[in-house]
C-alpha cells in the first residue's frame, strides 16, 4: 500500500523528471544536426552564408542552449554572445567559446542595459551575407532592458515592479514591456536586418505567442502602444507609473511599425513548451503504477484561488489505485502583505489548508525554473499533515497566507522545494496525488 512518504517521493520525481525533458541538452539535438558544411534546423539547411556566423543566447536557459548549439554544430559558429541572469552557471565550454553578458531578473539592472545594447550593436553591424541565430528562453524581457528613447531603466523597473505587483500575467507585463524595450516587439530582428535571422524557443508562455515570449525580440508585435495604456488602466497602475511612461506611449499611439519587411528573413522553432514538462511528468508517474490524467486546460488565475480548487476537488476523488492529475500553467499573485514567497508556494499552501486531515493527498507545484517569486525555493510539496505540523510550530497557515508569506510556512516544515536554477524555464507544474 502507498503511503504518504511514498507519494511524496512520487510528486518528486515526475518533477524532476519534467525539468530534466525541458533541458537543452536534450531539445537541440532533435531539432539541429551538422551534414558536411551545412547545419540543419528542423531538416532544412541554412544558407551557405559567406559573411559571419553569430549566434546569441539569451534568457534563463541560455547557457545550456549555448553548449547544445556548439555540440550539434561543431566548428560552425564565428561568434558566440550568452546573455544569462546573474548567478546562473555557465558551462566551461562555454566561458571559453563565448563573450557571457549578465544581467537581472525579474527586475532589471544597468548590467542588463548594458548587456542588451552590446547585442543591439552586434546586430546592427550585420550584413546580408551574415546569419544570426538567436536561442531564446523564458526571462529575456527582463535582461534585454534597454529602454527606448526618451525612457530610463528605473522608468523600466517601476513600470514592470508594478504590473507584477498589481497581479498583471506575464502576457500584459509583456504588452507594456514590447512597447517600452529597444530590443523587443522585433527590435533585435529589426536591428539585424537584412541579415538571415533564425530563433529557437524554449517558451515559457501558455500557448507559445511568440510575442510574448521574452517580448518577442525577434518576431513583429501584435499589439500597440494603445493596448499597452488599456493594459495599466486595467490594473489601476496608470497613475503611479512614471509620467514619461504614459508620455511615451501616448506619443506612440495605436499603430503598429511600418518597417516589418525584415521579417520575411527570419524563422522561428519553439524548441519546448509548457506541454513537454506535463507529458514527462505524466509518464514519469504512470511508470510509478498511478492512473494519471492530464489537464486539459493550463492552470490560471489567482494562486490562492487555485489552489482551493484543487483541494475541494481532490477530497472528491475516489480512485481503486493511486491517481494523480498533472497540470500545466502559470498563476498570478496580487501581493497583499509582505511576506516571502511565490506562486507556486502560494498555491501549495492554500491547498495544503483545504486538505488538512484528509486521508492521503499529496499536491506539488513548482516552477519549472527553480525560481518562485521572492524566494529561494522552486515551490512546495504539501500533504494532508502539512497544517497540522505547521500549527505544532506555532504558525498560522491562513494568517500566512493572507499576507502572502508561503515561503516562510513551507520552509518551517520542510514543505518547500529547492533546486536553484534549472538550466530551463516552461512555466510551472503542478501535481495532485490521491491513493485509496
């Protein structure tokens, strides 16, 4: 018979085994292959280009994408430029192939201006006999900060800080940042025209928009500086951001550039999605003996609120067999207090609350990234038992939760996963065991 300890180890280990399919190591050679001279992406070759050959990473995941290209392409890239967040490791090969540019997440810093505004450059230098590969993954909006002209970092920083705080998904922050950016809403793709341009994309965006993704650098925008206002309008921030962030946008209107003719030179391969974490976890689950189901919708909305849902629908499940239900997706968080933590803990607690005293549930959530929110952890494991030690400590689970303090209640009983960085980035996981 399964026991709470079992399922628990179980939750682990389809997490795990979920990041380990999101890593680059393992996406770049499915996609990219090196045949004589010529290296294919998705079977087709890129030109023959008698100029140079650049690649850039860029995002949380961009030093392993920069060791994977190296591998499948052996000897073919000029140049090499990893943009990556602080603290992120880069591997040997890499350090010594590559220029490694730093940068800040989720709030930019002035390495991450500087960072974005070296790349800007190299772009720019780039002719028609040249070809630019850019390997993009989850947190570029954040390191490729430069802002437009006439706009400041802190105006960046304030804006961003905001939105976030106001509970805005990453698809509206993204709306505003496009039209903030230098680089972004097809800037760098923009810059490096009329040079062939070629992007892969470990998204971590529900649905893969490619605009969304790390705003879209190399790709047209699909929305306007109008769209941009309605977005701080909706989240009552228009306000308190900072006036020359209003001026900027009302300056630019609802049109879209009328440069998108260089465009037609780039193409883009998402690589991984959110999909490829749920499918590994899955199987990873189902080869532990559960009778898993998968999601059918990604898991959105207000973290709290979810994380009630799974816990009324999880004391609901009856089940012959231990079962489980692996969903995908990415909640959002309207800070109250000023506690420590994240989504994904956030979640886990308000569902750890809902279980108390059940027989056996076992709910994991957690970013794919290693990172939730203001803390160090990557999320939690929670079980039915997980209220019950927390108020042996003296702790309030509801009082914790309601000023946004998960990380402290989960770490104080051992509930909070932490892995550091992960190397990729898909959006989060989320994991409900149940057993007879």
């Amino acid at each position: 018979m399964v026991s709470l300890a079992d399922m628990r180890r179980d939750a682990r280990a389809a997490f795990d085994a979920a990041v380990a399919a999101a890593q680059p190591q393992r996406l770049v050679p499915s996609l990219v292959r090196l045949s004589g001279k010529d290296v294919l992406i998705d079977g087709k070759p890129l030109p023959r280009a008698t100029g140079r050959h650049v690649a850039m990473a860029i995002g949380k995941a961009a030093p392993g994408l920069a060791a994977a290209w190296l591998e499948a392409t052996s000897g073919w890239t000029d140049e090499l430029v990893v943009l990556a967040p602080h603290g992120v490791a880069v591997p040997k090969e890499v350090e010594e192939a590559a220029t490694v540019l730093r940068g800040a997440h989720p709030y930019p810093d002035s390495d991450g201006e500087a960072s974005t505004h070296a790349l800007l450059d190299i772009a720019r230098s780039l002719g028609e006999d040249d070809v630019l590969i850019v390997l993009l993954s989850g947190g570029g909006s954040a390191l490729l900060t430069a802002p437009m002209p006439g706009l400041t970092l802190a105006d960046i920083r304030t804006t961003t800080e905001l939105l976030l705080t106001a509970g805005a998904p990453i698809f509206e922050v993204n709306t505003v940042r496009r039209q903030l950016l230098a680089a972004a809403g097809g800037g760098l793709g923009r810059a490096a025209t009329p040079a062939t341009l070629r992007t892969l994309i470990v998204s971590d965006v529900l649905g893969d928009p490619l605009a969304d993704i790390a705003s879209g650098p190399t790709v047209i925008s699909t929305t306007t500086a109008a769209d941009a206002l309605e977005v701080l309008d909706r989240y009552a921030v228009r306000v308190v951001v900072p006036g020359t962030v209003v001026d900027f946008l009302l300056a630019a209107g609802g049109t879209h550039p009328i440069d998108d003719d260089w465009a037609v030179t780039c193409t883009t391969h998402v690589i991984a999605n959110n999909r490829t974490v749920v499918d590994a976890a899955a199987i990873e689950l189902q080869s532990r003996s559960y009778q898993v189901e998968m999601a059918a919708e990604p898991l959105v909305g207000e973290a709290a609120d979810r994380g009630r849902e799974i816990a009324a629908n999880a004391r609901t499940m009856e089940s012959t067999t231990p079962s489980a239900v692996v969903m995908g997706g990415e909640t959002t968080v309207t800070v109250r207090g000023s506690g420590s933590g994240g989504r994904n803990q956030e979640l886990a607690l308000a569902a750890a609350i809902g279980i108390e005293d059940n027989v056996k549930i076992v709910v994991l959530a957690a970013g794919t990234d290693g990172i939730d929110g203001a803390s160090e952890n990557a999320g939690a494991v929670v079980d039915t038992t997980t209220c019950r030690r927390l108020r042996k400590t003296g702790l309030d689970p509801e009082a914790l939760l309601s000023t946004n303090d998960s990380g402290t209640a989960l770490e104080s009983v051992g509930d909070a996963i932490r892995t550091g960085p992960t190397g990729t980035n898909v959006c989060d996981l989320t994991l409900v065991l149940t057993a007879p």
